[in-house]
C-alpha cells in the first residue's frame, strides 16, 4: 500500500510499455525464473496482461484459428468455455471423475485424436481443488508432443498448494517450454484481485505473437499498479510459504466443520475451494439444494453443475478465502444443515 501512495503521487500516470513496464516484468522473471526453474528473461519470455483472465483469452487466440478444437477438462473454471466461443474454437471434453478427480488416459488420446490444437490446464484446479501429479502432467506432456498441441495452463493457485502436494509447472516438464503459455497472476498469489495484474510466459515465438493479440484486446494493465506491484513480486521465499501455511490453516479449520456436520467431500490439494457431496440428501438438483441453503441455513455454496460439461448434479462447491469469524459462523450454520433438512421434511 505504501508503494502504490508513492506512485500515486510520483507516477507513472501512462500507458506502460504495452506487453508490460520494464521493471515490472523483470521483477517477475526473477521470481518465475526461481519458481519455475527456467531462465525467463523479462524482454523474450512475458507478456503482461490484465489478470489471468485475460492472459488465457490471449493464449487461446494466440494458439487458435476459428473452428479449432481446444481440450478442456470437466469440471472447469467458467472463463474457459466463454474463451472458446469468443475465439471460435470449438471444445472437446475430458472428464476429471469425482471424488478424486483423476481422468482417464485413454478418454485423453481420444480428444488429441481428434485433433485438437491446445489442451487447457488448470492447474492446481478451481473448482475441485485438484493438485495434478508429475505423473499426470506427464501423460499430457506425451500426448501433446505426440499431437503437437499446445497446453495453455492456468496457474493462478500455483503457491496454494497443500502438503504433500507440490506444484509442477508444466513449462518446466521436458520439452514442454516450447509448446506451453504458462498463464499466472498475481490476484490470488498476493490477495490482490482488483489489481488486475497477469501474465503469460512461454518462449520468444509464442510471445511474439501473444503481445499482437494483447495489444489489440487492452493495449497494457494499468501502469501505476505495475509499478507498485514490483515490491510484491520482490517479496522473499518466506512469503510464499506463509501462505502456503495460512490456507492450509484455513482447510483444515473449515474441513473440520465439514466433517463434524458429517459431509462428504473431496480434500482439496490446492486452490481454495472444496466440492461437498449432496447425493445423499436425495434432492433433484443442485441448484434448488444451493437456494434453499443460502436461505435456510445461511451459508451460499456454488450449485457443481456450473462447472461440468456433464449433467453432474449431486455437488456444490464451497470457498474458504475468508477470516476465521466468517469460517467458523459459516461451520457452525452447517452443523445444523442436516437437523434443518429433517425439519423441511
Ligand atoms: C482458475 C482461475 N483462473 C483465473 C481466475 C481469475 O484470475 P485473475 O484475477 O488473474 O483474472 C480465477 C478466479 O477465481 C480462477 O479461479
């Protein structure tokens, strides 16, 4: 906040550069490079966006024509299938099966089969709170190189990943660099989603063609932020895993709720978001479960069928991104989630 009353009264007030001030982008690729373990440089490497949201709506533009097919898994965050229509390309989707959210190989080589130009990763996964394994990320790698394919990755939860879970990015995998529009911001990373702030990482030729497309949809992310968000990007190591302890903290408080109420759910292994398991109330959709909740127990969940491409309606997603006060009333509202249900007959 002190950095952003500094520039607030010395500046900058313009445009920056339009694919990212120069300080900026070299803060970040020295945190990427450490991060990622890839050697970034600030001038080759980074295009910086308005969000990740719009870096994934440059990758898919930058790696898609019209009537390209893009594979997308289900469940998936919302932007992903209005990105496909704004571009025009036409999705393929794979599922990732609840309640651990694992997907079957060869349903992926059947979607490459087809011929997809660009797989889309979330990674680690809103809304199923999927931390993907080396491994997993490996049978991608494999098909996208088999395919050649492009992978766009989502990576905004990449420091919110709990143990024994680690992040692996993807660009990092062998051979993948050249192929991967790593996406980021710094929204979730330093809790500051009004910023605005994203990116895309990915090698000289991709990027080269990434600022065309983003010059055209934003001309830049707004200029003074930027400058102020260097002293974040500089922030040491031990910021990362104070968060990383914080949310896990946050998990484990709010899973204990969940628990105690006795409810079904699928441990999230990053991300902050937990899908709970409704089937056993024998309600008709998840939708009508979401509003009598909000209403009668006073707590507001996501109804799950937002995010699959499926007709899957026995889950509904919850956040905990909240302070203790507003976890611990939203817990003990769930605890009388099952008396209120027997009341309602
Ligand atoms: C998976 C995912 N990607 C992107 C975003 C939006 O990120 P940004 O604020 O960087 O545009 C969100 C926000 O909830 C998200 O969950």
């Amino acid at each position: 906040m002190q950095a952003l009353e500094r520039v607030s009264r010395e500046g900058p007030h313009q445009y920056a550069v339009t694919w990212g001030a120069p300080n900026f982008r070299a803060a970040l690729a020295r945190k990427q490079s450490r991060f990622m373990q890839l050697p970034l440089d600030p001038d080759e490497n980074i295009v910086v966006t308005c969000g990740s949201t719009e870096a994934m709506m440059v990758s898919m533009m930058t790696a898609c024509n019209p009537g390209d097919k893009v594979i997308v898994f289900s469940p998936f965050y919302e932007n992903y299938a209005a990105d496909a229509i704004l571009c025009g390309a036409v999705p393929i989707h794979v599922e990732l099966r609840p309640p651990d959210f694992s997907f079957d190989p060869d349903e992926l080589r059947r979607a490459f089969e087809q011929g997809a130009k660009a797989l889309v990763l979330c990674n680690p996964s809103n809304p199923s709170g999927k931390a993907f394994t080396r491994e997993e990320l490996l049978v991608i790698a494999g098909l996208a190189e088999e395919f050649d394919a492009f992978v766009l990755t989502d990576e905004v939860y990449e420091h919110i990943v709990y143990e024994p879970n680690h992040h692996t990015y993807f660009a990092s995998l062998p051979g993948m660099f050249e192929r991967t529009l790593s996406c980021s911001s710094l929204s979730k990373t330093y809790s500051m989603t009004g910023w605005r702030l994203g990116y895309v990482i990915a090698s000289p030729t991709i990027i080269n063609e990434a600022r065309k497309v983003h010059d055209f949809l934003t001309v830049g992310a707004a200029a003074p932020l930027q400058e102020a968000a260097v002293t974040a990007l500089e922030l040491p190591d031990s910021y990362y895993a104070e968060l990383r302890t914080l949310y896990a903290e946050k998990r484990d408080f709010f899973l204990n709720y969940l628990d105690r109420a006795g409810l079904r759910y699928s441990k999230p292994e990053g991300a902050y978001y937990v899908m709970v398991d409704i089937s056993e109330f024998g309600w008709k959709d998840d939708i009508s479960f979401c509003e009598w909740m909000a209403r009668e127990v006073g707590v507001a969940a996501v109804p799950g069928s937002s995010f699959f491409h499926e007709p899957v309606n026995h889950l509904i997603r919850l956040h905990f991104a909240k302070t203790s006060e507003t976890l611990a009333a939203a817990g003990e509202r769930l605890l009388k989630l099952r008396e209120k249900l027997t009341h309602r007959g």
